[in-house]
C-alpha cells in the first residue's frame, strides 16, 4: 500500500516543485532489485489485551495526515472527495498473526478505538458480500414494497447456509497447486455450480402478473419514433 501526505511536499530547491505531498509506505518493498524502506510512523502506541487465556501487547504505528493515492480510473468526483477528507492509516501487528491489520479511516479514534470498531464488523461483514458478490443480489431489482423486503431476506439466508457450510465442511482445493485451501464460500459455491441439479417438475408460469396494460401504446407509433428522434437529438 502506497499514501501520499495531504500536505505539498517541501521544495528542495533543484529541479520542478512538488505539486503533491510525500510518499508514505507503511510497508518496505522491493522494486526493480532497489530495497523501498517503510516510512517512519508518526508515533507506536501498545496496549495488552486478552488471547487465548493469555495477555498478548498489540503494537500499532499510525501516518496521520495521509490520503489513499489517486488511481488512473479515478473520477473527477473520487478525487475531490478523497482531498477533502483527512485520512490516518494505522498498521496493527497482532503477535498471533503473519500479517498486520491496515486500517484506513477518516475519523479521530486511536489505534485500539479504531481495531476494536473492525472487530465489532467483522461479524455482519461476510454475509452482505456473500450475498451481493457471490450470489448475485447487486444485480437483482424490484420495485414492490412487499418485494423490497422478500429479496434481502431471501438473498441473506442463502448467504448465511452458504458460509456456514462452507464453513463446517471439508476445505476444497482450487486445483493440484492448491496446497493449503480454505473452507469460503466462494469455494463451496464454484463447486456447487458444477453438480447438474434434477429436473424439477414446474409449471410453465408461476404466477401470472395481473397488470393493466391497456393503457400502454403497443407496436409502432410514427409520432412517438418522431418524438424520440427530437429527444436524442436534443
């Protein structure tokens, strides 16, 4: 992950004047052989909680003052939006965990306010993006109140026995070079979409939508094929 301070860089005195603020890397990396150092925190702050029956000390190293770097896909409104804001990014490292928890935030809370707040959505987190990433409910609409209400349900429950059996069963492998799968629901849903379900007797139509439609223009109207030509053009 690479930030950008909100604040110009400082000019140097050689060469053009910077017209954006600093590069900050929480992280160190490696590009083209060339050993890219992590930026200094602003600060570490520690506090001791309880894991596993034991206390563990929790480091965390804040940049205030920094804001996501602007992509090429960008919209204009994006842009303005992520400059108004002031960001802080904090870097969590849990002695339990390979890897640190970033955290990305626009409010004033300290390193702990800020990973007890993930924590607390960490469990309504999973079944919304079941839902809408991997069973499709984003691209779903309707329009009566009832309805409104039906499809959410509908979607959610399905997300919730899907993550939950995913979650209890056996962990499967996305091919030979998956070594160390993990049982997600993504998984259990690319499998489930390879079994070839039985053919379930059903009537033609389920249920036939009485709407009046005597009211709606049916088959071509000049002036209408007119008025939208005018429309478009305009």
């Amino acid at each position: 992950m690479t930030l950008r301070r909100t604040a110009i860089a400082v000019y140097k005195g050689r060469g053009r004047k910077p017209t954006q603020g600093e590069v900050v890397r929480p992280f160190a990396r490696t590009y083209r052989s060339t050993l890219l150092p992590a930026s200094k925190p602003d600060e570490t702050q520690t506090w001791q909680e309880r894991y596993q029956d034991q206390e563990v000390t929790l480091q965390a190293q804040p940049w205030r003052g920094v804001m996501p770097t602007p992509q090429k896909d960008w919209t204009a409104r994006q842009r303005k939006l992520v400059k108004q804001a002031t960001w802080t990014a904090v870097v969590v490292q849990h002695p339990a965990f390979k890897e640190p928890l970033v955290i990305l935030m626009t409010v004033d809370f300290t390193a702990q306010q800020a990973r007890q707040v993930v924590r607390g959505r960490w469990g309504i987190e999973q079944p919304p993006l079941v839902a809408k990433q991997l069973l499709g409910g984003h691209r779903q609409f309707v329009h009566a109140p009832e309805m409104c209400f039906r499809l959410p349900e509908l979607i959610m429950v399905a997300a919730a026995a899907l993550t939950y059996l995913a979650a209890t069963a056996d962990p499967i492998p996305t091919g030979w070079w998956d070594r160390h799968p993990k049982p997600t629901a993504g998984r259990l849903r690319r499998e489930l979409s390879k079994v070839a379900l039985p053919d379930i007797p059903h009537p033609a139509q389920l249920r036939e939508k009485n709407s009046a439609t005597d009211q709606l223009p049916k088959g071509f109207h000049p002036a209408l094929a007119a008025a939208r030509q005018i429309v478009y053009a305009t």
